[in-house]
C-alpha cells in the first residue's frame, strides 16, 4: 500500500478550546515533516471549529482539515473514530499523532486497529531515521522511544512492515513553540453525514472539572521522593517551596508512600514539566521521574546516595542528609540572598 508523505495531528478540544497537547504535537510534527520533506497537516472535528484549524497554523500545520458539525461538538466515540478511520483509509498518511489523553487514549487504538497501523503509546521522543531491519532499509521511519519494560529501560519502537505509523504522546512531553510569523495555510472542508449508528450512545449529560494544580506553569518546582522517609520530612519540602516561590511536586514513590497527592506527581505516569528551575530532594531518579522533568532549565539534586541516577541529568548535585541541606538552603536564602 502507497502512502503520502504526510504527518497527521489530531486536534483534541473541549467546548471549542483545543488542547495544548495537540499544538506541542504540531509543533514536533513540524520538525518530524521537515527531515521527511513532507506536509504537517492538522485534523479539527467539533462544532464551529474554524477557529481552532486557523490556531494550528500559528504552531505550523501546512493544512487543516476541518470536518464541522453540531453533533461533533463533544467526543464521542463512534462518529470521531468513524471520520479518522474513513480518512486515514482513502488517504493514507504515513503518520498520524494523537495526545496520550482520555480522549487520545480511546480514538487511537481504534483507529489503528481499523487501518491495520502500527501504533505506540506514551512516547516520550519522536524521531525520524533511515532504519536497516531484517537485512531490509527501511527510509525514514518513525522512531517511537518510550520507556518499557518497568521503566527499566528506554525503548525504540518500529513499525516497518505497516505503511502508517501512529503514536500518542503525553501532554508537556514535547516542547510548544509557536511560530513568530505563521503563514496562512489551506482548509479543507470536508462534509459529514451523520450515521444513525452513532447515535446509540448518547451524551445525556456532561461534567468536568479542571486541575486546581497546574505544575506545568510554575517556574519553580520542588520535589521530593521516597528518600525523605517520613511525611514530616517531607513538610521540608512545602517549606523550601513556600520560601523560594515555587510548587510543590513528587515522585510516584512519594505518592504510593502518601507523602504527597496523585496531582502532583511528575513523571511518566505523572505530569511532564520544563521550569527554569526544578529541585530533585530524595529521588533516586528512576527512568520514569526523568521522563517527566529532564528537560528543565536547571537541575539540583539533593540525594545522600552518591551514585543515585538523578545526578546523571541534574545541572547541581549534592550529596548529604535533606533534613540538614533543606534547613540550610531556607535559612541561605531568607537571610542571605533575598
């Protein structure tokens, strides 16, 4: 089966606001396109969408195909996987990106079953690259790195023998980078007719509620794991946060310890942050914490353990007892820097 030299984004929005996850998928979608020499092309479905296709020229999609209707305005199931499936089928693109989100989760696997495409989920990189497999070159694959096996590992995931390849990707995973002066790309519309099978589920009714905690944002994360030992100790923390004005975070350990809430879990079963300045204080820094804060800025570790990973990405390490160092740091910065 030939396929165009295409990447796909599937844009993802709730009550006409499109999620930042599909704008970080355009944006590494435009850097996938640009080693393949091909075309970033954005999918929209809802109702009175115009306005999200024209957003995703700002974050570099070539093309948006709009596909609008009143009975798309909220996810369901059956009509957005019916449309990508019909779409993906006649066109076929060689990628196709979706967010590793509630709604992602549930579309993709669905629409990689139905067009027989390899499909990777919770991919921490993306790359394109010339791969020799089975004695066979295979040129320009899509690499979808993740890490497996417990974490134990970081793995590189082919799909060779499909023409289509699809992954999904956290949200804060990829960088958002808008472009400065975006072009005006093309819409294409395309007409939908509404299937009475769709309507066998209906949406009677519809709640949601936002995160109260929004790591993403802050510029200064302190976070602390296991190593702390005791919830006490981990007050230290939320001290060393409160003085130096920045949010409090932790590692799953942390979190299945109960030091610290589910919400505030950074990593790869938590959420994926870039601040200027992220502090690591009692996490050994497994393959899953660095899959969550390793692109930051600047990187101090506080770990009594001198051969503890966290220190293979961290920008500052030192070693010695958290109790002691925390104190410290606080008293530094009250009566000495501020």
């Amino acid at each position: 089966m030939k396929f165009i030299n295409e990447v796909w984004v599937f844009i993802e929005q709730h009550d006409g606001k499109p999620a930042d996850v599909s704008f970080e998928l355009l944006c590494k979608g435009r850097k996938l396109v640009k080693e393949m020499k091909g075309t970033l092309k954005a999918i929209v479905i809802g109702a009175d969408a115009e306005d999200i296709a024209k957003q995703t020229f700002t974050y570099g999609a070539d093309e948006a195909i709009l596909i609008e209707h009143p009975s798309l305005k909220h996810y369901q199931t059956l009509p957005y996987s019916s449309i990508l499936n019909e779409l993906v089928n006649s066109k076929v693109p060689r990628i196709v990106l979706f967010g590793a989100t509630v709604i992602g989760r549930d579309l993709a696997p669905r629409v990689a079953s139905n067009t027989k495409s390899g499909l990777t989920a919770d991919c921490t990189d993306l790359q394109i690259s010339d791969v020799k497999y089975l004695k066979q070159d295979y040129l320009k694959l899509l690499l979808q790195i993740r890490p497996a096996f417990g974490g134990n590992i970081i793995a590189t995931i082919i799909t060779p023998d499909v023409p289509i390849q699809m992954a999904t990707v956290r949200e804060g995973v990829m960088e958002l980078q808008p472009i400065e002066n975006p072009k005006t790309g093309k819409i294409t519309r395309i007409n939908y007719k509404p299937d009475s099978v769709n309507d066998l589920v209906k949406i009677v009714e519809q709640h949601r509620e936002d995160n109260k905690v929004n790591l993403k944002a802050s510029p200064i994360i302190v976070a602390g794991g296991y190593g702390l030992g005791t919830k006490e100790n981990f007050k230290l923390i939320e001290e060393l946060a409160h003085t130096i004005g920045g949010e409090v975070a932790g590692s799953r350990a942390a979190v299945d310890a109960g030091f610290i809430s589910p919400d505030r879990q950074v990593g790869q079963t938590g959420v994926t942050v870039r601040p200027k300045l992220y502090i690591a204080v009692g996490i050994s820094g497994a393959i899953q914490h660095r899959a969550g804060m390793q692109e930051s800025q600047k990187i101090i570790a506080i770990n009594s353990d001198p051969e503890a990973p966290i220190f293979d990405v961290a920008h500052y390490g030192i070693v010695g007892d958290a109790t002691e160092v925390i104190p410290t740091f606080i008293d530094v910065y009250k009566h000495k820097l501020k």
